[in-house]
C-alpha cells in the first residue's frame, strides 16, 4: 500500500514538473513574440518619424522653386496631392506606394529647378535640398531595419512550435516596407556652368602674291 501511494505520488510529481515546465515554455515563446512584435512596432515608428520630416520639408522646397517658376503650377499641385497621399496611406504597403508616387512628383520638382541657375544658387534652395538628401538616406536606414526585425517576428509567426501560439494567440504578420530605390535619390544639381566649346580654327591668311619682275 505505502509503494504504491508512493508510485502514485512520483506519477503525480513528475507530472506537475513537467506541466510547470511546459507552461514556461508557452509563456516564452508567447512573450517572444510579444517581443519581437514590439520591435517591428518601434521600427515601424522610427521610419513614420523620418516619413514626417519629408513631408514636412517638401512644403518650403514648393514655395522656394515657386519663387522662381510660377508658372510650373501643374507641378507644384502634383507635388502637394501627392503629399496629401503619402500623409493619409495607412500600413506600409499603401505608404510605400504612395511615398514612390511622391519621389516621382519630386524628382519633377526638381528637374523644374534645373532650369533656373538663381534658384540654385540660393542658400535656401541648398539647405533644403541637403536636408531633402539627409532624410532620404535615413529613411532608406530605417527602412532596412524595419524590414529586418519583420522578416524575423514573420519567420516566428509561420515555423514551428511558435506558430502554435501565434494561431492561438491571434498573432497576425507584418507588412514589408518597399520603397522604390531607383527613384529615390534626391536629383543633385549643378552649380557650375557649362564648358564653353573651343571655337573652331581659324584658317590662315592667304600670302600676298609675290611681285612680278
């Protein structure tokens, strides 16, 4: 009777320890999702940060080329709705294409600057075009890493044992953050000026007939 109370108990025991341990292996993978969602999260916010610094940096760049070129009023309003756009996407996808949409109006603004030496030659024009280009490359920066820390919590979210809690749990994967790299290059102007052509060579002149004896 005592050995089997006893056997009893074991079987009891080990199978409390091994419930207990179970459970914490639920809680940590659950809590590494948690976190590797949270990270996605904060990387999606500091590519939103950048995003914001574009945006608000085209509205002083439209009035500063307007100065100069008025009449290029198909381009300002193109540049403007396209902002609009890119302020009021929701999720990164949509954002991606409505920021490439934005880059292209961009690069026309730009092109529209090309034509007018003064304008370029304006402090202003070049602060803001440097800030322009910083931006940029940071948001390419935070872009990666955002993409990076998805492509992890979205791995954690399809292979096994944590896609069991993430079905469970209602765990729901990340969009990708594309962003057109081609066109994204702020343009960079030039402040020089052409090389003026040779001038073509000058024939020599004709020598003077020599005098008759």
């Amino acid at each position: 009777m005592v050995l089997a109370v006893s056997a009893g108990l074991v079987i009891g025991i080990v199978i409390a320890v091994v419930a207990v341990l179970f459970l914490f292996v639920l809680v940590g993978m659950y809590n590494g999702l948690v976190r590797k969602r949270n990270r996605s999260e904060n990387a999606w916010a500091q590519v939103d940060v950048q995003l914001k610094r574009r945006h608000d940096l085209i509205p002083n760049l439209v009035e500063t080329v307007k100065g100069y070129a008025a009449h290029e009023r198909g381009t300002f309003d193109e540049v403007t709705a396209a902002r609009t756009a890119a302020q009021q996407a929701q999720g990164p996808q949509a954002q991606a294409a409505a920021e490439n949409v934005l880059t292209q109006a961009l690069g026309r603004l730009f092109a529209v600057a090309e034509n007018y030496p003064q304008l370029r030659a304006t402090e202003n024009f070049q602060q803001l075009q440097a800030q322009l280009s910083e931006t940029e490359s940071n948001i390419a920066v935070a872009r990666q890493v955002y993409n990076d820390t998805v492509l992890t919590y979205d791995n954690a979210l399809e292979t096994l044992p944590t896609s069991i809690i993430a079905g469970i749990f209602n765990f729901r994967e990340r969009e990708y953050f594309q962003a057109d790299d081609v066109d994204r290059a702020v343009p960079q102007v030039s402040f020089t000026a052409p090389d003026t052509p040779p001038a073509p060579d000058t024939p020599p002149a004709p020598e003077p007939p020599a005098p008759s004896s």
